[in-house]
C-alpha cells in the first residue's frame, strides 16, 4: 500500500525566515553592544596571534595549493597571505579558536561566537579591496562590528534553549549558520537566497563531538569552528550565485532536521533577536582554559597564595573536592592519561594542578614540555589522581539562570595535616558582571598579542586605532587589516 507524499513546495521554516530577517534588516543601536564589539575584535585578533606562535596551527594554514596568491585577496592577520574569502575564513576561523582563549557563551549550548570572525572579517575585507580596486567606496569596520553582533547573537540565541550536545552534534554548527546568515548580509544577497543558504546550512551532515569528549579529543576541536565559518562564506556565494534551498530543510517530515538530528524535537526560543548575546558575552581574560573551568583556576591561583603563604605549595594536599556544575562535570571531568594539548585543556584537574603547583595557566602549559616533564609530569598527575568533582545543584541552577548565567566553582583542599582550606569563585573576570574589572586586563592581554608580531610602533598605532571607537568605525575594512600584516 502506498502513501501519497505532495510535491507541493512548502513556505519557508520559520526559523529560516526568522533569522534571515534579522541579519538582513535588524538595525544596531545598543551602545553596550557597539562598546562590548569593539573589544570583541581586539581580543579575538589578539588570540589568532598567539596561536601563530604554534606549528600545529600555522601548519594548517594558507592557501590550498602552496604558493597561491589571489587578487585583491583577503588578507590574513599576523601573515603574508592573500586567499580567496572561502580559505581565507578557515585561516583566520582556526587562528582564533586554536588555543581556545577567546569569547565564550554558555547555555543549553556552548560556543564561542567571535569564531564568526573567520568568516565575517575575510569577506568583508576580500569586498572591500574589490570595490575599492573598481573605484567605489569600501566597507567600513562599523559593518564588521554589526556583523559580529548579529552573528553573536544568532549563534547565541539558538543556544539559549537547544543543547546540541546532547544529541551529539558539536556547536560549530551553530557558527555556520550564524556566519551563513551574517555573510549572506555582507555579500548583499536577497531575503530569498538568504534563506537559501541558510538551508543549505542546515542540510549539511554537522560534525559530531566526537574529538571534544574522551577517549578521542584531539586537534580538530581547534580548527572545527574554522571548517565552519569557511563552508558558511561557501554556501552564501553558492546562494548568491542562484544556487536553490530547501525550505523545510528542519521541519520535513522523516528527512528534515528535526527528525534526522534532533530526536524529532523542534528548535526552542527564550527570546527574539535583538544584541543580548553580544552585551552579555563572556570574555576570557586570564586564562587559556574552557569556560566551565575558568572560576576554578581563579580559585586555585588564590589557594596556591594561601599555601604559600603559611610556607606550604601542592605537595602538602591530601584531597581537593571540587564543587560544580553539571555542565562541566558534563564536559571536562577527567580521570586518566591525557594524550595531547586538546585533551589538558579540557581537563579541570589538570586545569587546577597546574595553577596549584606553578602559580600559573598559559597555553605553554598545555604542551608535552611541561606535562611530560620527568619531574614534573607525574607531580601533575599526582595532584589530579587526588582531585574530585561533584555537582552542586545550586550552581547548575544559576549556570542557566538568565540574570546570573554564573559558572561557578568551590575548592576545598585539605592538607596533609587536617587543616581544610575553601575558595569559591562565582562569576569569572570575563563576566558582564565584572566587565569593568576586566576590560584593562583584556586590553593589557590584546598588547601582549600584539608584542609577539608587530614593530613598537605598529602596535601603537593598532592600539590607538582599535580603542578609538568613532575612527575604527569609520576605517575601511581592508586598511584596518593591513595593520594586522607583517
């Protein structure tokens, strides 16, 4: 027997039709958002060229085929190279995200909405050398601060409610939808190529979490939201080009989405789009480490001054508890050998081991040279075998709550000697909540970055320029960029 199916094309998925319009047609006024996006740029250029500092990231990097150089091609800071805005966007994506230092947001879903940069700023950049080289006027870094906002706020507010994880799904998914839509707004594209593309987007196979989790974490958790961005510029120059979409590509019955990839659930939405997500993105300030454990580190750098200051370091702990919340538990609570940098640094004991016995976290400490250290190696893995965690419910409730959105941790270490030692740390620097403590250090951390590829006097002149919002804003794109090459 069989069953009739129609043909009849369908309107658009709401959530196609919905994002669309926003990333076409939403104008930014917030001040906050505009402020908070300005220094959204500095530190996530400034985390691309620390991790220029690492082969396993500039070994990824360049054109496809070597020695490739495009016409009035996108430039990619802290290099020499000139891409098409496709390869250009994977460069610039995987540079941002390699040492996992820059922006975070956490709900349902995590991400790290700046890795839309890639994307954002190697087409922005790659159109404006072109205009300019037709004699008309460029993009200015006013449409790439919008850009960020509206993609922050895309890929935030489909994580508010809809945890991908869960089925599986690793968030970069959400930065290639975000980065689609934002694109499609750069290159010009209609409201229907737009949610065009974004269909196309949506009816990609999405990448599995598979190598963020043990036994399998590895590298291309770095260069997943790079592939992301990269494929989003792909899918809106498709569109642009005429290519058709697929408007049920969510809600089709057996074949969408919804019932492929997310257990027949449909998306959930705490709130329309405007620039929350920008206004209340989180920073990370002082350390290179996941989100989940950034409280905690904060925490074990005060306990290491607390140790040392009764004239005591980590060889006198006995046992450390570490309260949490789910999330993390969920994601970086591991027990056993750690085979790479990836895998350290999404490991909350050796996140707290490190900081306990050196007083500090940096991304060198990540690397073999340190964790494979004849002296100090099994000094780490002694430490975290003697670190457990356990959820606290109170946190888990305020990690969602929408006026905290707190990721907090609590240390209580006891010594060999009975005595307890507690340090409880509820929002991190990089909090909306501690904003203003926080914005010098950030600043202090984008002057670092650039130290490591740029002359005295460039670096200045960068800084000047990236503080002073009214002359950034009004910069072309592509002059703004070239500051950023060697």
């Amino acid at each position: 027997m069989s069953t009739h199916i129609s043909n009849e094309r369908p309107a658009p998925d709401k959530v196609l039709v919905d994002i669309a319009e926003y990333a076409l047609g939403y104008e930014v006024k917030s001040e906050l958002a505009l402020k908070t996006a300005q220094h959204c740029l500095m530190d996530t250029l400034g985390c691309g060229l620390e991790a220029l500092e690492y082969p396993a990231c500039t070994k990824l990097l360049g054109p496809i085929v070597a020695g490739t150089v495009v016409k009035n091609g996108a430039r990619v800071p802290g290099t020499r190279y000139e891409l098409d805005p496709v390869q250009a966007a994977f460069n610039i994506g995987a540079m941002i995200r390699w040492l996992d230092f820059n922006d975070t947001w956490l709900a349902a879903e995590w991400g790290h909405p700046s890795d839309n940069l890639g994307g954002i700023l190697a087409v922005a950049d790659w159109l404006s050398r072109n205009v300019v080289a037709e004699g008309r006027e460029p993009l200015t870094m006013r449409r790439v601060l919008e850009a960020m906002i509206k993609a922050h706020e895309i890929q935030g507010c489909l994580a508010l409610e809809n945890s991908f994880n869960k089925v599986g799904l690793d968030h970069v998914v959400l930065v290639k939808v975000a980065s689609t839509a934002v694109v499609s707004w750069l290159l010009g594209l209609s409201r229907e190529q737009t949610i065009a593309a974004l269909s196309l987007a949506w009816v990609d196979g999405q990448s599995l979490r598979t190598y963020r989790h043990a036994p399998n974490t590895g590298s291309r958790k770095s260069w997943a939201a790079g592939d992301a961005t990269s494929r989003a510029v792909r899918l809106a120059l498709m569109a642009k080009a005429g290519e058709m979409g697929y408007p049920s590509v969510l809600t089709a019955k057996t074949w969408g989405f919804y019932d492929v990839s997310f257990k027949g659930n449909e998306f959930k939405f705490q709130r329309s789009y405007g620039s929350y997500v920008m206004e209340n993105v989180l920073f990370k300030v002082s350390y290179p480490a996941e989100f989940h454990a950034q409280t905690a580190v904060e925490a074990a750098m005060k306990l290491h001054g607390e140790l040392a200051a009764r004239g005591l370091n980590a060889s006198a702990i006995r046992s450390i508890t570490v309260r949490t919340h789910e999330a993390c538990l969920r994601i970086i609570d591991k027990k056993g050998p750690l085979a790479n940098p990836a895998d350290r640094d999404h490991c909350i004991q050796y996140m707290i081991a490190i900081p306990l016995i050196f007083g500090r976290l940096t991304a060198a400490d990540y690397e073999d040279n340190v964790a494979a250290d004849p002296v100090w190696g099994p000094r780490i893995d002694d430490l975290r075998g003697r670190i457990d965690c356990v959820e606290e419910p109170a946190f888990t409730a305020d990690y969602h709550d929408p006026e905290k959105r707190s990721i907090a941790n609590s240390l209580r270490v006891e010594l060999d000697d009975g005595t307890v030692l507690e340090e409880t740390v509820e929002y991190p620097i990089g909090h909306r909540r501690r904003r203003e403590e926080g914005l010098p250090l950030l600043v202090e951390k984008f002057k670092t970055n650039l130290r490591r590829r740029f002359t005295e006097e460039r670096q200045k002149q960068i800084v000047e320029i990236s503080l002073d919002r009214e002359r950034l804003e009004s910069m072309p794109v592509h002059e703004y960029v070239n500051l950023f090459v060697p």
